[in-house]
C-alpha cells in the first residue's frame, strides 16, 4: 500500500507569499507531482497548518482542491490553523469533543488523525479530553494503527523548535507506549525539516512542508531558523513486514540524470574518473 504525506502547505492570500514562496502555487505543484508519480496510492493525509493565518479563504480553497483531486485525502489541524473556521468549511470532520479527531481504515492499519491545536498558541496540547479519546480509539480495535498528528510528539534539540513542540509529549509517549506493539508509525509535521526517529519505541517520521523550510542550525539558541531547501512531499510504501519512507523533493530545480543518458555518462565520466 502507498500513502501520501504532506505537511505545513500554509495557504495564503492569492499571489501572497511566505519566505517568498507562493504556498497556493506549491500547493498546485505538489498535487501535480503526487498525480504523475502517485495516482494509486491509497490516502493522502497533510498534518497540519494548512493555512497560515486560519482564513476561511483558504480552507475554502483547499476544499475545492481537494473535491477535484482523485486520491482520497484527511487533514489535520496545525498551530497557524483556526479550528472554528476550519469546522465552518469541514465540519464532516468535528469529532463528538468538538475536535479535528478521526479515523480512516486503509489496508496498512487504521488511521487515527489527531488534534494538537492549542488556541492562542504556537505550542501543541494534548490534553484529558484527547488523551481519553486516544486511548479509547487504541482500545477499542486490535490495529495496527498508524497516527498522523501536527506537532512533534518528541524533542528535537533545536531549542526555539522545542518551545512550541508538543507540549504533553511526555504523557503522549506514555499511552503510545502502552500500545507500542500495534502502532506501527507516526507522521507529524510542524518542523518543516526531515526528522526520523522513535516516540516509545514507535517509528516516527516528519519531513519539509510544500512551501518554506526550516534548517537544523542548532548554534542559534533564541529564533527558529529558515532556508531555502526545496519543497518536499512524503511518499510510504507498506509491506507486509516493512515501511519505507521517502521524502521528495519536488521543489529541486537541478538536475537529475538517469544512468544510461548522456547527461549521466558526461557527468560520471567528469566525476567519477580517477
Ligand atoms: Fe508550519
Ligand atoms: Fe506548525
């Protein structure tokens, strides 16, 4: 089974940009990309910030998008989005606590797609009412699960980063830990930077947004840090005994040589030979 991972798409105003990117333009530009290379994959979830100020322009826009895009899609809600106004586009996904919560079955495992918005700010909560619904949802069905969720549910030692991570980490870990044996991945985003690593013993992965970057400068002690890597999707392939995590780089503009063309036999031969 194939599925689909984005994160941080930050819509914006038309023609408006962040970190002079347009994020409706590499919004298009990775759906385009995902069609190309993706059209069978299963499900595609964006985890989170999915505009950057909350507007209801954007959520507004990016339903038509998605209406129009062939491949079954489940967002999550990030810092920058606004959950009321996002409910008034998507209220399909209010769950019973009044949250962005849910569940979604794919031949990998089931899905559960968590909240960890926290109004007012940057920072991610994951308090009683979702920790109870968490524990509930990992009860109640044998799995295995995969979690998608926006903030990073561990350190990442980037200290401006860790302020506005995951704030309840500690006890997030401590349910996911419980359940370790039937989780078989988490997906976050929030970063915006290529991150693997384990939360309980979980395999957890998170990956540049569609639009800015960050960079891992871990001098700088008081302000998060941007770059101009490229924009980047996720593409997870499922086994049977395995999960593979790719992170493409659709914004790169260089060049790509497939072995066997002249661009790759000019550019072996210049360096390669000793
Ligand atoms: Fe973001
Ligand atoms: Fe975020």
């Amino acid at each position: 089974m194939k599925l689909i991972h984005l994160s941080d798409i930050h819509l914006t105003t038309p023609g408006g940009t962040i970190g002079g990117r347009n994020p409706r333009l590499n919004f298009e530009r990775a759906l385009t990309h995902i069609l190309r290379d993706h059209h069978d994959a299963e499900l595609m979830v964006i985890t989170g910030d999915l505009s950057d100020w909350g507007d209801l322009d954007d959520y507004r826009w990016l339903k038509n998008q998605l209406d129009a895009f062939p491949i079954p899609v489940r967002l999550c809600i990030g810092n920058h989005d606004r959950r009321d106004v996002f409910l008034s586009v998507f209220p399909e996904l209010r769950d019973d606590d009044g949250l962005v919560q849910g569940v979604f079955d794919t031949a990998a495992g089931r899905c559960l797609l968590l909240d960890t918005n926290e109004p007012e700010t940057h920072a991610g909560r994951y308090c009683d009412t979702r920790k109870a619904w968490l524990a509930q949802r990992l009860t109640e069905h044998p799995g295995p699960f995969l979690l998608f969720m926006h903030h990073n549910p561990m350190p990442t030692h980037l200290g401006p980063m860790d302020q506005i991570r995951l704030l309840d980490d500690a006890e997030f870990r401590q349910i996911v830990g419980r359940h370790r044996d039937r989780i078989r991945h988490i997906f976050f985003g929030h970063c915006h930077l290529p991150l693997a690593g384990s939360v309980a013993g979980v395999p957890a992965t998170s990956l540049r947004g569609t639009n800015h970057a960050s960079y891992p400068l871990f001098s700088e002690r008081r302000f998060l840090s941007a770059s101009d890597l490229p924009e980047s999707y996720g593409v997870v392939f499922f086994g049977g005994d395995y999960v593979t995590v790719h992170m493409v780089e659709f914004g790169y503009s260089g060049p790509i040589r497939t072995e066997g063309s002249t661009e790759y036999k000019d550019w072996n031969r210049e360096n390669m030979v000793r």
